[in-house]
C-alpha cells in the first residue's frame, strides 16, 4: 500500500473503523528553479519590509489578521496555537445525503481511504451500504490542525474521503449575474437537434491515459534535448 499521511478510524453511532489516509493525487508539473545569469547560483526569497524595502529577519515577524482597512490585530504564536482545533484521529460522520446532493463546486481534494488493523469486513459493509442506498456520509476531520468538511464515497472496492469547502468558501451563482437570455432562452428544436448530433459524433469511452500536458511534455522534451547537447550548467 502506498505511504499513509494520516491513520485513524472512521467513527459513527458505535461504530470504529480503523483506516489509513492516503494522498489520491501527486503534484506534477514543471519545477522552474530560480538562477542567477550571471553565476548560476540559486536564487531565493527574502522577506521585505514594504515601506522600507529593508530585509526583516524572523525574530521581528509577527502574525496579524487586518480588522479594518490599514488597521491589523496581532496575535501570538500561543494565541493561534490555541484556536486549532483538538486531533481527535477520528473521521466523525453526522451525516449521510444523497449522493447527487454534493455541488461540484463545493468538492476539493480526493484522498483514499483504506482499512487498517483488521477493519477490512466494517469496512467493507459501510462502503456496500453507501453503494446500495446512494448516499455519501459528510464527517468532519482534523488534519495537520486544521479541522475541514469531508464527505466518504464508496468508489469500486474502496472508498474515499474528499475534502469540501466550507459553504463561506463557495460562491453563489447569483455572482454570475446571468440575463434571461441565457436563464430563459428560446432555443429551437432544429439547434438542439443539431447539437445534440454534434455531441454524439465527438462522445468517446472516458480514456484518462490519452491525455497529458502538453506543455510539460515540450518543456521536458527540451530540456533533454538540451542536455544531451552538453548544454548544462553546473549550479
């Protein structure tokens, strides 16, 4: 199994299910370092004060939150520290919803969720209960001291956890501002039609290892290219 970030259990009613958290999804992209043209020496981040443009070192930073405009409240590391939330190691579930129920734009980061420490029959039963009845249960999790909204979904023979946005976080489509042009539209059926058969000559089987970014592909491409050339400086 790949490394866990995170073990605890799965708690509703008098159930516990003992599971590991693994990461869903990796960080790929390309990595552009910083370097100095004339040297080739890595190039790094300094902290600024803003007015002064003078560098400030750690000792003098302190965290504030702005309350009005240009007017901020310092709090300590002591003070932030006890906000965070208790780590209770526990995916609390309070809820079960449809599954159809969850808006897209409240869904964040997928993780997998795996069973641990003999949990595997618990856990299978609460995945086969979710699969039969369609619903999704929302728990709530602390991880790395910051407590989030989660929903648990059964997906083939296991299930995963995704991370939600808090409502406060998600936009409301109002913002769109969208014209009856578009929320009452007249549209004739010879349009739908046309487009309707448009969709159904470009529909394909869902494929994921037919697509890749193109860009890191170049870039990488490039890079190699470069490389074999001799054409490599030595930071």
């Amino acid at each position: 199994m790949a490394r866990a970030i995170w073990k605890g259990a799965i708690s509703f009613g008098l159930v516990h299910i003992p599971v590991a958290l693994v990461s869903a999804t990796s960080s790929q992209g390309v990595d552009f370092d910083w370097l100095d043209s004339r040297s080739m020496d890595p190039v790094g981040y300094k902290r600024v004060n803003k007015v002064t443009g003078k560098e400030v070192t750690k000792e003098h930073i302190v965290k504030g939150v702005q309350y009005e405009k240009g007017r901020y409240v310092v709090l300590s590391e002591e003070e932030i520290r006890s906000a965070h939330p208790l780590s209770t190691q526990t995916i609390d579930i309070f809820a079960f919803v449809d599954a159809e129920q969850i808006p897209l734009q409240n869904i964040d980061t997928p993780y997998y969720l795996a069973p641990d420490k003999r949990g595997g029959k618990v856990y299978a039963l609460l995945r086969e209960t979710l699969t039969k009845t369609n619903k999704v249960a929302l728990a709530r999790v602390v991880l790395h001291t910051r407590q989030y909204l989660a929903a648990l979904m059964p997906l083939e023979k296991a299930m995963v956890l995704v991370k939600l946005r808090w409502p406060a976080e998600v936009r409301s489509l109002d913002e769109l501002a969208l014209g009856p042009d578009v929320t009452k539209a007249e549209l004739a059926k010879g349009e739908l039609d046309m487009a309707k058969r448009l969709v159904q000559d470009m529909s394909v089987e869902w494929s994921p290892e037919d697509y890749r970014d193109e860009f890191e592909d170049k870039i990488m491409a490039l890079v190699d290219k470069k490389a074999h050339e001799g054409k490599i400086e030595d930071v």
